[in-house]
C-alpha cells in the first residue's frame, strides 16, 4: 500500500479497491502509513521519488490488512449501511475479545474504532464513551446469564430440580464468560453505574424464593432473607472461584451443590417445624 500510493494518486490506487480518496486515506492514518500531500505530484520528478520512511505498524496490528475485494465503485446511494443495533453489537463483540485477550487496559474507542476500520464518532454514536461502553459490555453478559439460566429452570417444575439446574447452569456460565464479567465488575465506574440496577435485579430474583419460603407464616421475613442471601453468597462465591480457574468446575460444582441442597433441606425442615407448631 505504502509503494502503491507513492506511485499513483490516492484517488486513481482507491478506485482498485472501490474506495474514496478520503476513505483510503483514513485507512493509510490509521496503519500509520505515510501518505503524500495534495501537492506532491505538481512537484518535479526528482522531488517525487523522494519518499519518507515506512514505519512499523501499530502495536497489535498485522501488517496484512484486508481491505475487501475489489469491486466496481459504488455511489453513496447503492451503498448498504450497517443499522445501529447491529453495530452496537460488533463494538460489544469487538470490545470482549480486545479485553478478554489483552484486558481492559487495551480497551480503548480508538483501538475499537481502528479494529472495525470505524471512526471513533461512529463508536462514540453507538455506545458513549469508555465508561458507558464497559457498563453496556457487562449489562449485555448478565443479560445473557440470565436469559440461559431463566430457560434452564423454566423446563422443570419440581423445585430442588430447578434449584440445581440453576446452581449448574451458573457455574457453566462462570466458567465460559465469567472471567470477562469478572473482570468488568471489578472496574469501580463499573460498579458504580450498576449498583442500583443490579440490587433491583437481585430483589426481584429473590422474591419468589421469599414468597414461598414466608407464605405458610412458618418462617419471618428476616430469616428467610438471611438464609436465601447466605446461599446466594456460597453461589456467587463459588462462580467467582470458578472463573478465575482457582478450582476445576467439577470440584467446585460438587461442593456448591452439596452446600446448597443442604440449605434448601434446613429451611424446608425450619418450614416444616414452625408449620407444626402453629
């Protein structure tokens, strides 16, 4: 690419790859390619085959580039544009590998936006700046850990059995995306900007559980509050474990389950007893 546009005006080598000038010229800043100056090829021959040195590319970045096949030019019009959902979703996309192989530190607009061959506007229009772009990254992974949890349990009716497939299905999670939800969480404007999402979240998923656990009268509200937040916490400690590989899953999975079918078995048995007594 650094010859070809040294050779030939940018115009005449961005028709070969069905670009603009301006277009290719974004592509040359962004691999840290020199490029002439509008004024280049008015200047005498001796003057033009003098050319700066071609620098490494950015750190990161191969130095093959696909740009795309070679095709007609197209105008404006007839050029089909990606919706905002869709590239929201590949910023999101691109955004997981870029911190789940080189951590958040790397993730950066302007790293997005050169990985995508975007503008950083483009990135900034779709998700906001940096700290709104982490925070839109982990609403997406614990929507996605509870919409799969939510279509695991809702296949059986008996209650110890969704209790499992729900402790199972989360440690699974944990082991597959959890390192990236990790990871976010631990950011503090993270943290900050989900705390009341997320305790809302927490309210709603334990309000069945408070409901059955209180509705015979055999049990007060602030027991089964502390029992239903102990068991929660073991489940929240364990996928932890798991997804930072402290511990196989099959050792972890066996200890969580024993631990929480054990506390199920109490409350019922607590359940039970205050029931006969009443």
């Amino acid at each position: 690419m650094f010859d070809q546009i040294w050779q030939e005006p940018m115009g005449k080598v961005a028709e070969t790859y069905g670009l603009t000038g301006n277009g290719l010229a974004k592509i040359c800043d962004r691999l840290n390619i020199p490029r002439p100056s509008r004024t280049h090829w008015t200047r005498g021959q001796d003057a033009r085959e003098r050319r700066p040195a071609l620098p490494p590319p950015p750190i990161g970045l191969s130095e093959a580039v696909a740009i795309g096949e070679r095709q007609a030019r197209q105008s404006p019009g007839m050029r089909k544009r990606m919706d905002s959902e869709s590239r929201r979703d590949q910023i999101l996309d691109a955004s997981a590998s870029i911190a789940l192989e080189e951590g958040l530190s790397a993730l950066t607009v302007r790293r997005i936006a050169r990985d995508l061959g975007i503008s950083e506007t483009q990135v900034n229009n779709c998700v906001g700046g940096r700290n709104d772009l982490l925070s839109a990254l982990a609403r997406r992974e614990i929507a996605r850990q509870e919409s799969r949890r939510r279509n695991r349990v809702g296949r059986n009716s008996d209650r110890h059995t969704r209790i499992v497939l729900s402790t199972i299905g989360y440690l699974h999670e944990a082991q597959q995306r959890g390192p990236l939800l990790q990871m976010l969480l631990r950011n503090p404007e993270v943290k900050a900007s989900l705390r009341e999402e997320r305790r809302a979240q927490v309210e709603t998923g334990r309000a069945p559980i408070l409901r059955h656990l209180t509705g015979t009268g055999a049990m007060s509200m602030e027991s089964a509050r502390a029992t239903t937040a102990a068991l929660t916490g073991v489940s929240l400690k364990a996928g932890g474990i798991v997804a930072s590989r402290r511990a196989p899953l099959a050792m972890v999975e066996q200890l969580c389950l024993t631990v929480m079918m054990a506390g199920v078995v109490s409350d019922e048995e607590l359940m039970a007893a205050g029931s006969g007594q009443s």
